[in-house]
C-alpha cells in the first residue's frame, strides 16, 4: 500500500493548530472571567467605601466564585469580614492573599491587625515588622503605630516609646501615634509627657472623643481639674457611643466635684 507522509503531517499541523486554538480560547474565556470578577470586586469596594460591609461581602464572594485566585479580592474578603467582626474568616482570606504574592504588604499589615483584633500580640508584631521593613510600602507609620500599641499591650513600654516615636520622626501629623504614645506615658506614670503628647493628638484630631477622654484623664493626674472637666464635657459632646458618652459623663462629675 502507497504512503502518504505529506498526509500524516498534514494531519498532525490541523492537530496541533487545534489544540492551539483551545489553549487561545480558554485563556481569553479565562481573561473574561478575570474581566468580569475584577469589576464586581471593585463594585465591593465602592460599597466597602461607604461602610456598607454586608453589600460589600456579597459582591466579593460573587467575584471569589468566578476568579477566587485573585490577592486583592482575598484582602477584600478580609477587610469585609473584619468589619463583620469574623477575625477567623479575615485572617483566613488575607492568608490567602499573601499566598498569591507573597509582597502584598498591604495585605500583610491588615493582617497583623486581624492579630491585633484577636489579642495574637506575637504574631502581629511578625507581620508589622515585615511590613515597616518593605520599603515601598507608602504608609510605613501605620505599620510603626501598630508595632507600638503591640508592644504596649504586652508591657514592653520601652519598645512601644520607641516604635511610636519611629511613626511620628515619619508622620508628625499622625494624631493616632500621638494618641498612642500619650497612653503609654499615662500607664509608665510620666503624666506630663502624656499631657503633651495627648495635647498634640487632640490638636491633630479635634473631633476623637475618645483622646478628649484620655487627655481628661491626663489632666486630672497633674492636678488640672478644670482642665479636665472642659476636656470630658468636650468628650460628651463628640461622642457618638453611648457607652463612650456616659464614661464621659462619669468623669467629668468626678473632676467638678474636685
């Protein structure tokens, strides 16, 4: 029997041109789906933006079921269910996103405030070291401001002075360092250096009622009663939680009646 090889070739170059044909068309179906699931996550986002965490986790577990391996949406998630007050799930999903790339720093330090939120001192100090050490991480005194109120929570009070003054040589406008290293005075009995402190927190963020209280509570211990007094009944007015306002309230009675 006569042999055609030109046909044989043939044969494998429309094999070959077809199976290239599928790969083309699974990767531009794949393309699709990443299309479609990245405007949905940022659909999330708009609602995330607004405080609208239930309609922000809808939209992102519907982007998760068409394209969940992206590290964006996964810090998303856990943005979402943090609001949501799931730490579990929110841990979980920034995992997620740092699996997927690994140099997500932003993910890496929402991830240390899941710890935080979970009282893990240990390993939030991991990821807020990891993250200050990025150096393109635009916002290094976020990352600094957390490491001080970690080492703060667990009695280190030298490290946290230090991490919160890092923030602030960064950021001498950022009221939560100031807030921050105010506290931690107020706990190492430097009451003067909390009052300056907590002074320049109030000035950066004038409508916090919760540093009115502290500052209060500043002031009450160098013996400024008056000042105290104006500063919780400042606290009062701010408030926006109730149980915030009362505990204003309380104090401000207190520093009268001295």
């Amino acid at each position: 029997m006569k042999k055609y090889p030109g046909v044989r070739v043939l044969i494998l170059m429309l094999g070959l041109g077809l199976s290239l044909g599928l790969t083309a068309c699974a990767s531009n179906q794949k393309n699709l789906e990443k299309q479609r699931a990245e405007a949905i996550r940022d659909l999330g986002e708009a609602y995330l933006g607004q405080g609208e965490h239930t309609r922000a986790l809808r939209e992102f577990l519907k982007a998760q079921s068409i394209y969940p391996d992206d590290p964006y949406l996964q810090n998303d998630l856990g943005v979402a269910y943090m609001a949501k007050g799931n730490l579990d799930l929110a841990v979980a999903h920034f995992h997620k996103a740092l699996k997927l790339k690994p140099d997500y720093s932003p993910a890496r330090n929402n991830l240390g405030s899941a710890y935080l939120e979970q009282e893990n001192w240990d390993a939030a100090i991991a990821c807020f070291k990891a993250v200050k050490d990025d150096l393109l991480y635009g916002t290094p005194h976020y990352p600094l401001t957390n490491l001080g109120f970690a080492y703060f929570k667990t009695g280190d009070y030298d490290q946290s002075v230090y991490y919160y003054n890092e923030a602030i040589d960064m950021a001498p406008n950022f009221p939560m360092a100031h807030h921050g290293i105010g506290q931690v005075y107020m706990a190492m009995g430097k009451y003067e250096d909390a009052v300056k402190s907590l002074e320049k927190a109030v000035e950066k963020a004038p409508k916090e009622a919760r540093i009115h209280m502290d500052l209060g509570k500043a002031y009450k211990m160098v013996h400024e009663y008056n000042k105290a007094y104006e500063t919780f009944k400042k606290a009062v007015e701010l408030a926006e939680n109730d149980k915030v306002k009362a505990a204003a309230e309380a104090e401000a009675k207190k520093a009268w009646s001295r």
